[in-house]
C-alpha cells in the first residue's frame, strides 16, 4: 500500500510541514481558497488512492473552516482515500457541553457527531474537557487520540523561567497546572475563578504565597484573555513581579495579546496548536510520536 500522505490546511502548513518531516513523509497537494462571496473551493491535485491521508487543521475561529474541511474529507473519500486521520491540535466547540437554558444547542455534542462521520481518526491536543470526561464520550470516529502538552510546556519552564511559582486560574485547571508543576519542578497553587459574563471574570488569590518567585499563569487557552488578565492585575497588586502567561491554545480573540501585555504580562507564550507569534513550544513531534499508533 501507498505511504499516508500529509495535508495541510491554511494557517497550519509549517506544522504539517514539521509532522510530515518527523514521519518521512510526503506532502500532499491541494487547493482550498474562497470565492468572493465566502463559498469555499477545495481541490485535491494529488493521487490519494489507497492511501492514509493526514489532515493537518487550524480549528481555531471555526465556523468558516469547516465546510472547506468537510468537502475536503468527503473529497477524499470519493478519490479513493483508504482512511482519513484529522489533526485538529485545538479541537473547538468544547465549552458548550450542556445545555445551560433552555432551548440552547448543545453545539459540543453536534460538532462531535458531524466530524466524526468525516474522518476515521481524530487526533488531538488538550480538548476542554469539562462536565465530558473523555472525548469518546461524545467522539464516535473509530480512532481518537488525544494528547497532552504539560510535559512540553513543563520542560519550557524549566528552561526558561527562574524560580517559578505555577498558577492554576481555576479547580478546573488543577489536572494539567500539577503536572506542569511536576514536571517544571516547581511548586503550584490553584485560585478561585468566578465567570460572570463572556469578559468578566472575578478571581481570588490566596493570602500567603510566596512572591519572590516568577508567577507563571498556565491555562489551556487563553479566548478573550479576561482570565489572565484579571490573574495578572490581582498578582501585580500582591507585590508580585509580571508574570509570564503560559496556554496550549491561543485563540486570541480581538486584542487578548496585546491587552495581556498591556496589563502587565512579562511574556505570553503558548503551544503550536493555533499557529501565532506566541507560539515556542513545539507540539509537532508529541503528534507525529503518536499518531504512528494509527496507521
Ligand atoms: C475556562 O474554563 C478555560 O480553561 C479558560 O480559562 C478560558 O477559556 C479562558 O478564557 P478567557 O481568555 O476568555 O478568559
């Protein structure tokens, strides 16, 4: 049989560059563009027959990505693809996984149901898991993996920051935040973070902490950035030094880069999964290492 051949979606074509690389394969040709009026045109210029084909994704900011995505895959299919594996380093739609008021979509349940009939595989890097424990939960593609990046975020630390204090936002973030502690050989605290509203956040730091350290705020995104930056203000008011930011995923949506820097972040730094300027720590060897288990 053929070797997999690795495709790249725009916006994540050094990535899939750097996984085809790690796995000595091949990258495959296509276009996919927009017309003028926002319908999408997807053209696979490559021979996929009998073959794996590896999708590379920016997920991030979705809903325009994911009928290019869906014509892609289906494409694929029609050509002759043997089987379809999705790299989607951000896998969106997580957060809405209940219904909250009434009559609302639960949009992580239907996303989750129309990718999985796309692709065979799903491959993917610190999902926002929350009220769903496990991606299978909701994932009915026949292959899901999903990875994590504390070890890497915790090896950066430890490279790069003296004396780190890691901060967790939230008893949510305590699973991942423990193991970059662990990892960055540093010790960790979790705060209390209460949401009100889509940009309004209020966030309780504890008493004692020591602030001789270098706080080093890790979350699994960073969206709007009003997490962080109510973070980094009540830890400036502490007598703290400017922290350094650390996400897997940097959706950055609007200003959120330039306002954690303006309020007082010293660096913010974040995973390759949503390719950005912030991007320093290379996840494309944990997926090429893993993705191997799938074809
Ligand atoms: C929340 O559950 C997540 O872990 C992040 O803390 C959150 O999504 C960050 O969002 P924002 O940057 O808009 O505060």
């Amino acid at each position: 049989m053929a070797e997999p051949l690795v495709f790249a979606f725009p916006e994540q074509e050094i990535l899939a560059k750097n996984i085809a690389e790690k796995l000595q394969l091949a990258l495959g040709v296509a276009e996919i563009r927009y017309f003028p009026d926002d319908e999408s045109y997807v053209r696979i210029c490559s021979d996929v027959r009998n073959r794996t084909i590896i999708l590379v994704t920016d997920l991030a900011h979705p809903n325009h990505k994911i009928l290019p995505l869906m014509f892609m895959a289906e494409t694929l299919k029609e050509l002759g693809a043997n089987r379809i594996i999705l790299v989607a380093p951000y896998l969106p739609y997580m957060r809405q996984d209940k219904r909250f008021n009434s009559g609302e979509a639960v949009s992580a349940i239907l996303f989750a149901k129309y990718l999985s009939s796309w692709v065979d595989g799903l491959v993917t890097v610190d999902p926002h898991l929350h009220r769903i424990d496990r991606l299978t939960t909701i994932y009915s593609a026949p292959a899901v993996l999903t990875l994590h990046a504390a070890e890497k975020i915790a090896a950066w630390i430890y490279q790069n920051v003296p004396s780190p204090l890691i901060i967790g936002p939230d008893a949510e973030s305590e699973q991942w935040v423990s193991e970059v502690a662990r990892g960055a050989k540093a010790e960790y605290v979790i705060l209390e973070k209460i949401r009100l509203g889509d940009r309004e956040v209020r966030v309780s730091i504890p008493k004692i902490m020591d602030t001789s350290k270098t706080p080093v705020l890790v979350d699994d995104m960073i969206s709007t950035g009003t997490s962080m930056i109510a973070t980094i203000k009540k830890l400036l008011a502490s007598g703290f030094q400017s922290p350094v930011c650390v996400a897997v995923h940097g959706l950055f949506c609007g200003h959120a880069y330039q306002d954690l820097l303006q309020a007082g972040a010293k660096q913010v730094v974040t995973c390759n999964t949503i390719a950005h300027s912030s991007n320093q720590i290379d996840v494309s060897d944990l997926i090429a290492k893993n993705i191997k288990d799938l074809f």
